[in-house]
C-alpha cells in the first residue's frame, strides 16, 4: 500500500474511533480521497476496523456512489428515471457522450471524468438533471451538456457550474446550488411558518407520556405511504427495554419523482430537528440520526449548522430547554447511493455500517432496531408534522384532512404538467383536483406513490389521495397523451430490477420476468397467456419476497394492465395455428449454427 493512502485509512479510521458499524463513512471517505476504494484500502481498513475483507468489498460493491475501480476526479451522474428519460434524458446523455469521448459507464483516459447513469436524484421537477460530484445541475439540455464538459475542462471545480443560485435556502452561503424549490402550494401544517423553538420548549414542559397523548390526539399516522398511527408506534419503542434508544429520521426518498423531503431539508430543517427531539423525547432516546441520501450531500453542510446553532440555543445537547432529564443530540449518517435503503430495516443496516440489506420482521426496530436497541424511524414529513402539532395543538393539526386521514400530505408533482412541483394539500383532496392545481391538461395516466406505487387511468381521477384509498409517500407523476403507459411500466421494472438487493429469487428473478414479459407485449409478440403469467408472477412474488421492495414493485404491471387493459388486448393475440408467437424460429436456427460450427456470437 502507498504510504498517503496508508496514512490516509489510518486517520479516516481513527476519524471514527475504529468503530466498525461506521464502515460506510470510512468507505464514502476513502472514495472522496482517492476516487476509489482499492484493494489496499480495503486491506487497511479490514485491519483498523476489524471488519473481514469480504464484508468490506461487499459493501463497496453494494453502493452505486463506492468503487473498487478508480473514477474520474469529476463523477458526472446522469439521472435516468422515468420522468427524466421523458424530457430529454437520451439527448443529454449523448451530448455528454460525444464531448467527453466515453459512454455510460466509462472514464477518460487521463482520469479526469466519469460519466455514470443514475437512479432519482431528487430533481424530478427540474429533469433532466445530474450531479457533477455533489453538486446538482438542472434543466439540462444538449447545449448545457456541451457547456458544463467545455467549462469543467477549464477548471475542474463543479461548484462553479452554479451561475445562479436558486431561491430560499439553496442561496445559503453553505449550501450554493441552482436548484429551485418549487413550492407551489404552502399549507397551514407542513409548510408554513413556525416559532422557531417554540414546539421543543412545549415538548419540555409536559412528561414523555403527554407528548405522546398528544401526537395520538392529533391523530398522526406515518407519512411514508404505509401509515402506521406515530403515538403507538411511540409507546412500543418507550415501553421496550433498552439500555439505549434510538430515533432515526429517514432522509432517504429515493422514489423515483419524489423530492419533497429535498424542500424540507432545504427550507424547514429546524422543524424536522425539532420533531426529532420531540420524538427522541417521547421514546425515551437521547441519540438521534439524520440518514441522508447520497443524492442530497450538497445540503450537508448547512444542514451541520443548523444542528449547531440548536446545540447553541440549548434546543439540542444536555438539558433541552433547561429541563434536566432532557438530552438529546442528532449527528448525520450519510447513504451511499441504494434505492432499498430507503426501507427502515435496510437503512438501519447501512447506518450499523453494512450493505443496505432489509431484516426480517418481528423484531420490529421498535423491539430490536440499530445495533439491536429500541429504535424508531420517522420519515421527514412526519417529523415536520410532530413539531407543528406540539407548535399549535392536536386540535389544529387535526382539523385538517379527514376523519382517518388527518393532517395535511406533501406532494411533489412532475411529469406532464405545467406547474411541476410541491404541493401541500389537505387529505380527502381528488386526483382531479391536484391535477387541476399543477396545471395538467390530457393527462391519460398517473403514476402515483412513486413505482411501487399504482398507475390510474382518467376512469380513477375522482379517487382521493387519503391512507384508505391513494395512500403515498407524495409522488405523483403524470403522463400525457402522447405517452405509452405500458412503456412507462417498462421503465420502472428496469428500476426494481437494479435496485432489487438481490437476496431473495422471487424478487431478485421476479422483476426481470415482469420486465420481459412488458417487452414482449411491446414488440407485439405477447400472447393472452403471457399476461396471465404477468399476474401469476406477482402473486408469487407479494407472498415470498422477503421486504417491502418486493412485495410491491410489481404494481407498475398489475396496476397499468388494470387501468389500461384494451391496450394490453390490443397488443396480444393468439396464433392461429397455435405456434408460440414469441418464439423466433431464425434466431434460433442462427444460434444452432453458430453452436454446430463453433462460431462466434
Ligand atoms: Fe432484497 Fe428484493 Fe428480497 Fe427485499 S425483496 S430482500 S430488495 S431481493
């Protein structure tokens, strides 16, 4: 090993105190170092932390923004979701091809750039985007493409790129992007003014058991999509043993089309600390944890300040709000880039400082969660909702939305629309009436909850976005007329096929089948029976995968073959002669020849 990365493993490990469970820090920094994580580095750090080589290189392999191979200084990560490859994602991905002389996937030969495809990085209402390092670059077009290669040359700096700065926050001096809010409609819950430290110092003066009432009296159910009530989340992680509790907030949207925890992050962290302290209080923790998607480093910085100027104000540390019993402190655990860490066992996985692999379930996290004590993990709006409630009273929280669905959701709209962008609307609101607020005309489909999430055609426009009927994390994504929903389902089977974890067949194989089964349909060579296969494999795939991933994310396909059936029947037919239509007799005799005289492919 070199004598600087020598040296470098060393202080990075010793950074951390040798701790093993912070392997994906000491990872993420010897990449930053050296563009890589090399086999000596991976040597170094098996020794210093005690972590076996194979667990090392496994996790360098699991995460897209880890690399045993080096990669340029510049790292240009293009975002290829659905809405992105919509709105232009090929062209500007061929524009960087030809500047830079290399394709996806690929480093220039002097080592200064790689160009890499990515899953959602959170711009989807300013696609096509990409991150040059950490720093986003928005609304790209071919032209834009061919400026940022040309300029980079020149200076190597990605921060430079920014020429105009975005509004509210992303002007910060600590946080500096070009990025944009998009906040189209505030409410009176999430996105509204508070009085900064008010909700802390309400949260001191009651018992750990009020707070909880009192986020049970407001009705508060989990924003990420599934629901579940907070308080009696709550009183399972304070009633469970525990020498040490945890409260995690999940930072980690990585639903293709999502980005409103990006506005909140950005423009109400110190809520989302505040209900982090509030629900560390209620549990009885006194750690928290920010896990922050890899996607989202640019806000690190300040989000760092924000907690320190808690810290300072006595709304963070020892004895919040002067109550004595009362500490509690948050440090920030950055990802790596993996869509599954998203799911709370998984990213309690990452955050122990291992491959974002999800557990199985009982123990629940409450139960046995990070480094098996008693943990809770809140998503940011929900948090955000927690200090609103103990700001204004249940009461005013709940007068909100409808009788199961109280409160207000976040949505972040993009697509075929006008006004791309977030959304805070009341629960009980149609999808008609969002669609009408972001200005979509024609639209023929909305994809809804992000892709594991359900496609609904106009027939399902006056359903209504609540937890007993449209529940989601708050993407929606619409499509015009001119776009092909069975198409649009391909794009997200691709997705789940790569970001599949790969533990489990029934989700590992599942999605490829589910996603070759929608070519075939599209190359017109699909019979009746493959669409029963379609369902048959989902079916399989709901009752054995082992986490969330795969139990959902064959809705794309099940949800558009629902809403968008005569397509489908349009597209299948029966041979007559009851040949297999799918089955391509040249291809076959081709490769038959090939194998008869040793050919190659
Ligand atoms: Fe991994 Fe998919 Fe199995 Fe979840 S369902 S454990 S993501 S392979």
């Amino acid at each position: 090993m070199s004598t600087s990365l020598e040296s470098a493993v060393a202080e990075v490990c010793a950074s951390v105190g040798n701790d093993p469970s912070r392997l994906v820090d000491v990872a993420r920094e010897i990449q930053a170092r050296f563009g890589c994580v090399p086999a000596e580095a991976i040597d170094g750090i098996h020794l210093r932390l005690g972590v076996s080589r194979p667990t090392v290189r496994s996790l360098v392999s699991f995460y897209s923004f880890l690399s045993e191979e080096p990669k340029g200084r510049v790292v240009i990560r293009l975002c290829d979701d659905p809405v992105d490859r919509l709105f232009g994602y090929e062209r500007v991905q061929r524009a960087f091809s030809q500047e830079l002389g290399i394709p996806i996937g690929g480093t220039t030969a002097d080592g200064a750039f790689s160009l890499e495809r990515t899953a959602c990085i959170g711009m989807s209402d300013h696609a096509p985007a990409a991150l040059v390092n950490e720093t986003p670059v928005t609304d790209l077009s071919t032209d834009k493409a061919r400026e940022i290669v040309a300029e980079l040359r020149v200076h190597m700096s990605p921060e430079r790129l920014v020429k105009k700065l975005g509004d509210g926050n992303n002007g910060h001096p600590l946080v500096r992007s070009m990025v944009r809010n998009h906040i189209r409609q505030a409410g009176p819950i999430v996105l509204t003014e508070h009085h900064h430290g008010e909700a802390t110092r309400k949260a001191a003066a009651m018992s750990p058991n009020e707070v909880i009432r009192a986020v049970k009296a407001a009705r508060l159910r989990g924003r990420g999509g599934a629901g579940f009530p907070t308080g009696i989340k709550w009183e399972m992680a304070r009633a469970a043993p525990g020498a040490r509790k945890f409260l995690v907030c999940n930072a980690d949207e990585g639903e293709p089309g999502t980005f409103k925890d990006r506005v909140l992050l950005t423009e109400f962290p110190d809520r989302v600390f505040a209900g982090m302290t509030i629900a560390g209080y209620a549990i009885g923790a006194r750690e928290g944890i920010l896990y922050l998607r890899a996607e989202y480093g640019y806000l690190r910085r300040f989000l760092e300040d924000v907690l320190a100027q808690r810290r300072a104000e006595g709304l963070l540390g020892r004895s919040i709000a002067a109550r004595h019993s009362f500490d509690f402190d948050i440090r920030i655990q950055m990802g790596a880039g993996a869509y599954v860490c998203g799911e709370e066992t998984a990213l309690l996985s990452s955050c122990e400082g291992l491959r974002g692999d999800p557990r199985n379930r009982p123990p629940f996290p409450a139960q046995k969660g990070f480094l098996g004590f008693p943990t809770i993990v809140n998503n940011v709006e929900t948090l955000a909702c927690v200090a609103r409630i103990l700001d204004a009273g249940p009461a005013t929280f709940s007068e909100y939305g409808t009788k199961q669905s109280a409160g207000s959701k976040l949505l972040s709209i993009s697509g075929d629309v006008g006004m791309a962008g977030v959304y805070e609307v009341p629960f009980g609101v149609t999808l008609r009436e969002v669609l009408a607020l972001a200005d979509s005309r024609e639209t023929q489909a909305v994809q809804i909850g992000g892709p594991s999430g359900r496609m609904i055609g106009p027939e399902g426009f006056d359903r209504t976005i609540c937890y007993d009927d449209l529940a989601t994390g708050g993407a929606m994504v619409a499509f015009g007329p001119d776009r092909n929903p069975i198409e649009i389902a391909r794009m997200y089977m691709e997705f789940f096929e790569d970001e599949s974890c790969g533990y489990c067949t029934p989700c590992r194989v599942g999605n490829g089948i589910l996603r070759r089964g929608l070519d075939k349909v599209l190359a017109g060579r699909g019979e009746p029976s493959d669409l029963v296969q379609l369902e048959e494999v989902a079916r399989t795939m709901k009752a054995t995968s082992r986490c969330g991933l795969g139990q959902t994310s064959f809705n794309p396909v099940l949800t558009t073959l629902a809403s968008f059936r005569p397509l489908f029947d349009s597209l299948v037919k029966e041979d007559p002669k009851k040949f297999r239509r799918s089955f391509d007799l040249e291809a076959s005799t081709r490769e038959a020849a090939r194998i008869r005289t040793g050919g190659a492919r």
